[in-house]
C-alpha cells in the first residue's frame, strides 16, 4: 500500500546536474565492446578445464556442457550481457509495454521446460523483427515483432522457441561442441600449413579454406539441429500454455512473405535459419494436435496497437489510420484504444481522454486500460485526476510496476517530488536491474533537493550500463556530501563502491 499522507508536501529545490546520463532512447556505445563479449565468452569456453560439476549443476539433457559452462557461470555471463545491451541498444521505456511482454514471457514459462525463472526480459526499440536468448535466463525482444506477430499465438511462438533455447541450454552445449571440433580444426590447419610449406602458398592457401570450410559446415549443423529442438520444444510450450500449434507455422509463413524480395532478411532469421524443411516441420508438427478454436489475447492485440502508434511516422499520421479503422469496425475496442494513443500523442487531447474513458469504463479490471488512462490524464495535465484513479489502483495492485511508474511520473509533473521519489526508491528495490526506474530516480532525486540521492541513483544507472567507473566517481561525489555524523550512510556508500571495484576487476580480468 501507498502512504498518500505527504501528498503536497515536497520540497521544489532543483538541483546542479553533472554527469547527466543519458536518455534511454539515446544510449550507444562502441559496438566493440559487444562484439568482445561473446567472443571473449566463446575462446573462454574452449580453453576452460573439464572439472566435475555438482550434480544438481548438470544439464537436462545428457551432454557434459556443465563441465565446460556452469549454471552459476551462464547466470555470470547473462548479467554482463544485459549490461552490454544497456549500453549498445537503444531501449523501450513504456511502462505499459515492458509490463505486458515481462508477464506474457512469465506466464509463458510456467509451461515450458525451464527449471529456473528467466532473469530479465528485456524490450529493444527496434522496428526489426528479432527476438533472442542469452545465458543465464535472458530473453531479448524486438518491439518490431509485434508489428508482424498479427495475434498472441504467433507472437508467442517466436517466444516460446526462445524459451527452448534457454531450457536446453544450447549456450553451454555450443561451448562443448566447439571444444570438440577444436582438435580436429587446429589438426587440419596444421597440416594445411605442412602443405603450404612443402608445396606453395597457393596449395596451402586451399587446404586452409577447406579446412575452415569443414569447421564451419560443422558449426552450422549444430546450429540447425538446435533450432529444430528449440522449434519442436518450443511448440509443446505453446499447447501446454493453451496456445494455437500452428502459431509458428503462420508466423515463419508471415516472414518469409515479407522478407521473400528483400535484399537483407531480418535479425532474427538472420541468427534463427528458416528452411523449407523448418517451415514443413512446424506445419507437420501443429498437425498431430486436434484441431479447435483458440481464443485471441485483448491485452496482446492492445500492446500491439502501441507498437504500432510508436513506429508510425509520426502521431498525425496514426490518427489518420486508427480513425479509419474505428469507422470500419466502429465496435473495435482495439481500434478506439489506438486512435486515443494516437491522439494523445498528437496533443488531441479533449478527443483522447473521454475515449480511454469510455474504455476504462467499459473494462475497469483491464490494466491496460486503466493505465493508458491515467496517462492521458497526465499528458493532458489532469494531474488531481490521474493522482486519484492511481492511487484507488494501487490499493488494488500494491507495487504494480507500470501503475507505480506513472503514478511518480503524474506525480512529479504535480511537483510533488518527495511522494514521486519515495515511490521509485520502492520501485528500484523491486526492480533493481530497471535501467528507467534509476534514470527517472535521479530526476525526481534533483527536483526534490536531494542531492545524495541523485549521485547514488545516477551510479545505479551506469552500473547497470557496464560504466563502473563513472558509477563508482558518482558514489564518491555522494560521500563527499554525507556528513561525518551520517556513518550508516557512509558505510553503505563504501560497501557500494567496493562492490563496484570488484565488478569492475572482473569485468577487466
């Protein structure tokens, strides 16, 4: 529950920026130091020791990938990776969108073969059609791939295929099958510089390309034969969790269709190969289940209207389309949400409003509804009202995670920054690896005078990008500001900067 009782009590106290991080839309770094991750990841896993592992470290399925690449280390490498895509990718900061797709790969695991909860979800601004699974329990999505994922069934068999990946643990079973074929590739190097020597460099220069040709045809089996198990794994997920089986066949059809005269396919049949024999299975394999009606998914029909709205070229030119799909299916509770996004982004407020009004009345349970809302409230700045439903939400939904986002952000465009700050502290307890709930922290922590507060959130920030050492200068112009009489503070603070230092060593080692 939130303690409204300090509403209208806060102190307006703006505060001297430095180091400002930067917009979670703008966030690019040198794509080197993502490309050195994984390669670093790749060498490090051929040359590690076969030492045994305990035996609840090993893997489903019988291969000695533990050996190589543990559970504890796959998790180790996930949180580098996640920090990597912080820093590389530009990221979704809707709160609504994020919430959507985190529950909808939640709900979706429950029926897949993971052992484990995924460890973070994480929603990339890009109009591509990509999704992919990193060690650890990492699970990468496109907004783009609802733009062609035209309903939840196919939606969901591209998630559940990475669902696949991470409960087979094909990471860790790629490290065991490239240290495998290392012998044998380096054997035939070998012996392709033998023949460079003793023949020329045209005849060495052949062998070389034959030998490299091997390893790669080598590795490329490998790779299919685990997209087959992640597809075959993936469509069981999919009719455990009560999902259409031929949700993946469509959704390879759409695809292929619109990619078929393109000169370069998307990312993610770029990394996940679609054969004829792949899109024949999926096709085989939906057939061995009884063929019924599957209901459709309002809230994944709404979150795609969002996705929609935000690649349109511009807020104008989606009022022009959701207005003539509301005046051809007036009844299209889907079609009047995106017209009232759509004109709220364009400023139409007066129209946008008593639209997502007459929505949340007609499902007041549907959190969607009540969320676009109160953010059209917001943005029309109908602070007393968009303050009163979030906060009757939140007596029903303690902590929601999108409700909590824009109940602080009504809040502080309210100017009440000491109830918007004490609400993210509580969400960055909950949600300590929300790169948007620090970076919205440090700037309610700077409108409410807090100062410390702002460098130790601001630290946070840069943590979660990889940038330990502007974490740790930012926790020291923190200390710098405690007075000697604060030593709880001052303790937390020197525990959080050695902690720093020891990620950052570990991230240089």
């Amino acid at each position: 529950m939130i303690d409204n009782s300090h509403r209208g009590m806060h102190r307006a106290a703006s505060a001297t920026r430095q180091h400002s991080p930067p917009k979670p839309a703008a966030r690019r770094t040198s794509l080197t130091r993502h490309c050195a991750l994984w390669l670093f990841c790749l060498c490090q896993g051929v040359a590690f020791t076969a030492a045994a592992s305990p035996a609840d470290d090993l893997p489903t399925l019988g291969d000695g990938s533990s050996s190589i690449v543990s559970p504890a280390m796959e998790k180790q490498i996930g949180r580098q990776f996640l920090k990597q895509i912080n820093a590389v990718l530009p990221t979704i900061d809707d709160p609504i969108l994020k919430y959507y797709v985190e529950r909808h790969i939640a709900d979706l695991a429950q029926y897949s073969e993971l052992k484990e909860k995924v460890l973070e979800v994480v929603l990339i601004d890009s109009p591509a059609v990509n999704a992919f699974a990193a060690p650890g329990g990492v699970v990468g999505v496109n907004l783009g791939l609802m733009l062609t994922a035209e309903d939840v069934h196919e939606y969901s068999s591209v998630m559940a295929h990475e669902l696949a990946h991470l409960s087979q643990r094909h990471f860790a079973r790629g490290i065991e099958e490239q240290r495998e074929a290392m012998l044998p590739t380096m054997a035939s190097m070998i012996a392709a510089i033998a023949i460079g020597m003793a023949a020329g460099g045209d005849a060495g220069m052949a062998a070389l390309s034959a030998s490299q040709a091997a390893a790669q045809s080598n590795q490329l089996r490998y790779s299919r034969s685990r997209e087959t198990e992640a597809d075959r794994i993936g469509m069981n997920t999919l009719v455990n969790a009560g999902m259409d089986p031929d949700g993946m066949a469509r959704m390879f059809d759409r695809m292929g269709r619109a990619y078929r005269y393109s000169s370069r396919p998307p990312e993610f049949l770029l990394t996940h190969p679609l054969t004829e024999r792949r899109v024949a299975d999926a096709r085989t394999n939906a057939l061995k289940y009884p063929d019924r009606e599957y209901a459709e998914s309002p809230d994944y029909t709404l979150a795609r209207m969002r996705a929609i709205v935000h690649y349109t070229d511009s807020p104008e030119v989606a009022v022009k389309r959701f207005r003539k799909e509301v005046q051809d299916n007036p009844d299209s509770a889907a079609a009047q949400y995106g017209l009232a996004l759509a004109l709220s982004r364009a400023g139409e407020h007066d129209e946008a409003v008593p639209m997502a009004d007459a929505l949340f009345a007609s499902a007041p349970d549907r959190l969607l509804f009540v969320a676009a809302y109160a953010e059209f409230l917001t943005a029309a700045g109908e602070y007393d009202q968009a303050l009163t439903l979030l906060e009757r939400q939140l007596l029903l939904n303690p902590d929601n995670p999108p409700l909590a986002m824009l109940y602080a952000d009504a809040l502080m465009k309210n100017e009440e920054y000491d109830i918007a700050e004490e609400i993210l502290l509580r969400q960055s307890k909950l949600r300590p690896n929300d790169i948007d709930v620090w970076y919205n922290l440090a700037e309610v922590a700077g409108k409410a005078g807090d100062i410390v507060g702002v460098h130790r959130a601001r630290a946070e920030f840069f943590a979660l990008h990889g940038a330990y050492n502007r974490a740790i200068q930012h926790l020291e112009y923190a200390r710098r500001l405690v007075g000697t009489d604060n030593r709880q503070l001052l303790a937390m603070l020197d525990q959080r900067i050695n902690d720093l230092r020891t990620e950052l060593r570990i991230a240089r080692s």
